[in-house]
C-alpha cells in the first residue's frame, strides 16, 4: 500500500515518511484539482487521518522544492498548490472560485520576442467560467 508514493519520494530523495506519503497520496488521487493547505487539512480532518497544518505546511514547502507540485497564487493572496508541473496558466472564476488549467503562452511570447527564454510561468486570469456564465 502507497509503494507508489515511497518510490515516487525517494526517486528525488526525499524521505517517505507516513505523513508525507499520506499528502502525497492525497494529491495524486486528485491530479485535476488545485489545492489551498486548509483544503487539505479539512480533508484529513474529515477522514480522521491526524495531521497537523504545520506538517501540511513543512510537506508542502518540501515538495514544492523538489518540483513534485507547484504553486499558483490565487487574486485573494491565497496559495493553491498542484501535482501539475509542466508549464501551464491558469484562470479562476470569480463567481465559483474553481481553479482551471489552461495552455500554455510561454512558446508564443519567446516567438513573438526573440532573445527571451521563460524558466517558468506564473500566469493567473480572473473571470467567468462557462459553467457559472
């Protein structure tokens, strides 16, 4: 049970332990979605697994290091954490606050404007999502 998980830790060094297993778990069962820490602990919390949000925090910190998730910074200051690395936008809907992925601009820009190279892209688009049109 959770060897994936184990492999998945040590393949980038870092320790499996039982609590970072468990999140890490947690994330890839909900690779689609974007994840504030308070979801996450509410969560747990629901399902009577006992973690506390500073080890929510620390696990998080550590796998954001590791380039095992990534972080979008919603309009209200919030974080929002995902398994989703690859380079991506992102666009939130002010009306339900779901969080969607969308394609990539970086490989228009550096078309567009020869001599740039993005690294990374933290790109977030507020508005109205179709469902809530």
């Amino acid at each position: 049970m959770f060897e994936a998980e184990r492999k998945e830790l040590e393949n980038v060094n870092i320790k499996p332990s039982k609590q970072r297993v468990i999140i890490l778990k947690y994330l890839n069962e909900h690779l689609k979605e974007h994840h504030s820490v308070d979801d996450m602990y509410s969560y747990f919390k629901a399902n009577k697994i006992n973690l506390s949000l500073a080890t929510i925090y620390n696990t998080i910190n550590i796998f954001k290091d590791k380039k095992i998730i990534s972080a979008v910074k919603m309009s209200n200051g919030e974080y929002r954490y995902e398994k989703n690395i690859d380079s991506h936008i992102h666009f939130e809907c002010n009306k339900c606050n779901k969080v969607y992925n969308m394609n990539s601009m970086s490989e228009d820009f550096e078309n567009k404007n020869e001599g740039f190279k993005i690294q990374e892209e933290h790109v977030l688009f507020t508005g109205v999502c179709p469902e809530c049109k």
